[in-house]
C-alpha cells in the first residue's frame, strides 16, 4: 500500500515529502479554504514538490461544469488528478476524461457499487471514506475488503485510495485488506511512526552509553 497525505498544507507536504514516503496528495475543498491561498497557485506549488498524484477536486456539480474545470486543473501540471465527486453527472465527466487520458480520483464513494460504477466510467482511482461511514455507525474498513474483492474478481485496473482516515488502525487494516493507497492527514502520519517502546528504547541505550567505563 502506497501513502499519499490529505492536506493542502504546503508545510505538511514539505514535511512529509522529506520522510521519503510519499506517493501522491489529495486535497478537497474544504482543505484548500482552511488554507485560504490562491487554488491553482498551491496546486502549482505541490506539483512542483511532490512527482506522483496531486488530486484537485472540481467545484461544478454538472457534468460539463466539470470537464471545463477539469480541464484547466490538467492543465496545470502532468501529475494532475481531477477529483470529481460520485454522481451521475460527476460519471459523465469522468467517462470525458478518461477519453482525453486525463487521470481522475472518484471521490465520496460509500458504497462497493459506487465504486464499480467509477471504475467503469474509467475512473484511476476511488475514494471509499471510512471515517464518515464509522461517524454514522457503519463499518467503513468493510467497505474496503467489498471494493477490493470486486475488483479482484473483475480484474478492474482501478485502484483504491482508503481516505477519511481518523487514526493508526484505519491505515493498518486498509493495509491488511489490500486498499491500493491510504490519504492520510499529517496528524496520523505523525502517529504512525511512533511507538512507546521505540521511546524508550531510545532513552535506555543513551542512558546506558553515558554510563560506559
Ligand atoms: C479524500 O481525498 C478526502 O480529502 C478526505 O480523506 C476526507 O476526509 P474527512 O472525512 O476527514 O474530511
């Protein structure tokens, strides 16, 4: 499984490129506000920072809305994603793209069929959120597993991005039932390389050292 960081935050970015496990960004609307910078300007900037996959989500909720907004993202750097939500409009685009070879990432996908249907609308990547499906009391890792056996029995090229990702443990079992890439938020990237013991183990062989003769 690959590791892409959801965030708009160049620091973030920055941070998380220099570990060397980075493959990709996603970011969304409301991760571009908090940011309060010029779109296209931070989309510039992340390009140039990080060589794999940099989603950038339209606005228009109609189908040729989409593809005109699409088509100016593309148009900002080749490692451009066009992130278009799952709708029926937002299939039509995506089916556009996939034409003029222009990469897409069906985002706000809950379901297993959401997910074969952007795939076969010739979507490169899903989104299946996990988070949100756990706030509502569903179990968004099964949702994982569902997409991920479709797909392998389907031989369907599309992959998968595990996102609303709250913690370690989502990661993990994205991992362990084969989701293709994690989004993760910088917080739990933080966490995920962090272990009590490795602490500890840290201190004792320092303390250890200052005692030799
Ligand atoms: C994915 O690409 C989205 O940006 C993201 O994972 C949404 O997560 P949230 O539920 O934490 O907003």
């Amino acid at each position: 499984m690959k590791f892409f960081i959801d965030t708009a935050n160049l620091d973030e970015i920055k941070e998380a490129h220099a570990l060397g496990i980075l493959a990709g960004v996603t970011t969304n609307p409301s991760l571009v506000a908090k940011e309060g910078v010029d779109f296209h300007e931070r989309l510039r900037e992340i390009t140039a920072l990080v060589p794999g996959s940099v989603s950038a989500e339209v606005i228009a909720l109609d189908a040729e809305g989409m593809i005109s907004e699409g088509k100016e993202l593309a148009a900002i750097a080749p490692n451009i994603t066009v992130k278009v939500p799952m709708t029926t409009e937002g299939l039509k685009a995506v089916h556009a793209f996939s034409e003029l070879s222009i990469k897409t990432n069906v985002t706000l996908v809950f379901s297993a069929t959401q997910a074969l249907l952007a795939a076969r609308a010739g979507a490169t990547y899903v989104s299946p959120f996990l988070g949100r499906l756990d706030d509502i009391g569903h179990n968004g890792l099964d949702l994982i597993s569902e997409i991920v056996e479709i797909f392998e029995i389907h031989n369907i090229p599309t992959e998968i991005i595990a996102a609303s990702v709250r913690h370690p443990v989502h990661v993990n079992e994205a991992a362990r039932r084969g989701a293709h890439i994690a989004t993760i938020p910088f917080k739990v990237i933080q966490q995920l390389t962090k272990h009590p013991l490795t602490d500890q183990g840290i201190e004792k062989f320092l303390a250890d050292w200052k005692e030799r003769s």
